[in-house]
C-alpha cells in the first residue's frame, strides 16, 4: 500500500472517531498496532502525530463527513477492492469498540462503507463478524465449531470435532475476499 493511501486511511480512523470518546486508549492501541503492521519502521510516531492533529481540529460532524467523502473517493481510484474491504473492516473493527454505539460515529461509519462500496449486506456481515453476533448470518457467512448441530438459522455451519473455540468465516464478494473471526484458547493454524 503506497503512503499516501495509509495516511488518508489513517486521516478516516481520526475523522471517524471522536476526540472526547472514552474509548481513545484501546482504539489508539488499535491504530499502533495497524500502523505496526503496515509500514514496519520508525514512522509510527508520525503518523500518530498527524491523526493526533486532525482530532485536536475538533470538526463538525458535516466537516468531518464531507472529509470522509472526500477521502473515499480517493481512496477508491488508489486501492484495490480487496485493499478497500480490508480498510473498511479496520475501520470497522475501530469504531464498533465502542460499546453502546456512538450514533453519529455509528452513522459515521455506514456512508463511509457506502462510500468504500461496500453493500449494505456486506456491511452487515462485517458488522456480525466483529460482534460475533447474532447479525452474522447470511448465504456468505459460515461458523466452524466442534458442535454436531447448530442452530444457524440461513447461515452456514462446518463440524471439525477437534476444534476448540468458534471461527467465524465471512465472504465479501464484491472483494472476493474472506474475512475470520477465532474465539478460543487455543491455536488455529490456516494452510
């Protein structure tokens, strides 16, 4: 992913979320441990200081919305749709911390799916799959658990007998892309 395009990514998880929030220390863990794992070197700080910034300008929620446009539209001629779905989930997974939703940020984070084209469906799934809730179901949505039967309702279910915990798989079609989900104590190894 090319700078330019982590700093706008960046630039949306400070328009998104509030300065006042409560939940500034983990969603600011969230925002190192992104950045750790994207660029890999000593330019955390600076990219933090930046977000630290544009939480300090303290804007309007129709300023921060139309910079969030802005920004989308950027993003979408920058990225691949698998890049865009995978910065929407981290986003996402950002704002949906907060729990009772913030409704503005709740808000918020729904034109800025929109704005990433991303359906309402696939929207919805992602949601489900953060909460691991009952809003995960769907024809592209699938649990894999040691239990024999599961009361899924339309979703799909897996049995691996040896399974400790619960994956949560999630298909995003317009990314063609999976998404999952591990509750559990012990390891999961893909292949």
């Amino acid at each position: 992913m090319r700078e330019n395009s982590l700093l706008l990514i960046m630039d949306l998880f400070a328009l998104i979320g509030k300065s006042d929030s409560p939940y500034r220390v983990p969603r600011r863990k969230m925002e190192e441990i992104f950045l750790k794992q994207t660029i890999k070197d000593d330019r955390v700080d600076s990219y933090l200081h930046r977000h630290d910034q544009i939480l300090a300008e303290q804007l309007s929620l129709s300023e921060r919305k139309q910079r969030i446009s802005t920004i989308c539209h950027e993003l979408n001629s920058a990225l691949t749709k698998r890049q865009r779905a995978n910065a929407a989930l981290r986003i996402m997974e950002y704002t949906l911390i907060a729990l009772p939703y913030d409704q503005d940020e709740y808000d918020t984070l729904k034109m800025l799916s929109g704005e990433l084209k991303l359906s309402s469906d696939e929207f919805e799934l992602m949601q489900g799959l953060i909460e691991s809730s009952e809003n995960f179901q769907g024809p592209n949505a699938l649990i894999i658990s040691s239990e024999n039967q599961l009361d899924a309702g339309p979703l799909k279910h897996m049995t691996r007998q040896d399974l400790e915990g619960v994956i949560h798989m999630a298909y995003i079609k317009s990314a063609d892309m999976y998404f999952a989900r591990y509750e559990g104590l012990g390891g999961v190894q893909l292949n």
